[in-house]
C-alpha cells in the first residue's frame, strides 16, 4: 500500500534580490514555513518513514539557513559585505527566489531521501509569507 506523509519546519531568513526594481532588492527576510512531503510505500510497521528520520535528515539544513542570509553567488557585494563582517550565509547558485529556493533544497535533501527503497516522491511547499509559496517535487526512484 502507498500513501503520504508531511513534516513541517519553520525558520528566519533573510536574502535580497539584486535585479529587483521594486522592495525585494533590499536586503529583507522571511519567517519561512516549509511542508516535505513523502509519498511512499508503506514498510512493515505501516509506516512510509518514521517522522523522527524525517526530522533527522531535514534538521541539519533547517539549521544552516535558519538566521542566516541566502545569497546568490553573483551578488558579490553582499559576499563581501557579509564576509567582512564575520556574517553567517549561504551562497546558493541562483537568484534566491522562492521557486529557485525550493530547487536548492530539493537538491540538498534528495540524496538521503532516496536511500530509502520504498520512497518515490519528494515534494517540498516553501512558504515565504501567508500569501505566497513555491512549489516542487521530484521523483526518488
């Protein structure tokens, strides 16, 4: 049988979008709500992953962004700015809009989701305010 399940996490963030024309270039943050959610078949104690290994393998990541500046790696003068001033960051590839975020951490989480054979799916729902969220997903197997 197959069936899913979802964890939420929350944490504070800040990043800017330096091509913006309107607010977003400044530099500003979020309380970000995330969902994951597994879609898997059930292994035999019924479940598709204990939300405790859940918890486990998102924590680390939730940890890394939380309280920290998201920038993207062509945004030199926020590197500096940030480096200079002993800063915590994180330097992501792209923009970091919310879709392209959700990309990056579906990226980062895929690898220990897929150890587990029964798990199919991956999704993950970023929520920036109570407006708006990004959405995707990929497939594990």
């Amino acid at each position: 049988m197959r069936a899913k399940i979802a964890k939420n996490f929350t944490w504070e963030m800040s990043h800017r979008l330096p091509y913006h024309q309107a607010g977003c270039r400044n530099i500003h943050g979020h309380s970000y709500k995330m969902r994951v959610e597994l879609e898997g078949d059930l292994d035999e104690f019924g479940m598709v992953l204990d939300y405790y290994q859940i918890k486990q393998i998102v924590m680390p990541l939730v940890n890394r962004l939380d309280h920290c500046f998201l920038c993207d790696s062509n945004d030199d003068l926020m590197i500096d700015f940030l480096k200079e001033n002993n800063f915590r960051y994180v330097i992501m590839d792209d923009f970091s809009t919310a879709e392209n975020i959700v990309h990056f951490i579906l990226n980062e989480l895929k690898h220990e989701f897929s150890k587990y054979d029964n798990l199919g799916l991956l999704k993950i729902r970023l929520q920036e305010s109570a407006e708006v969220f990004a959405e995707n997903e990929i497939r594990l197997k």
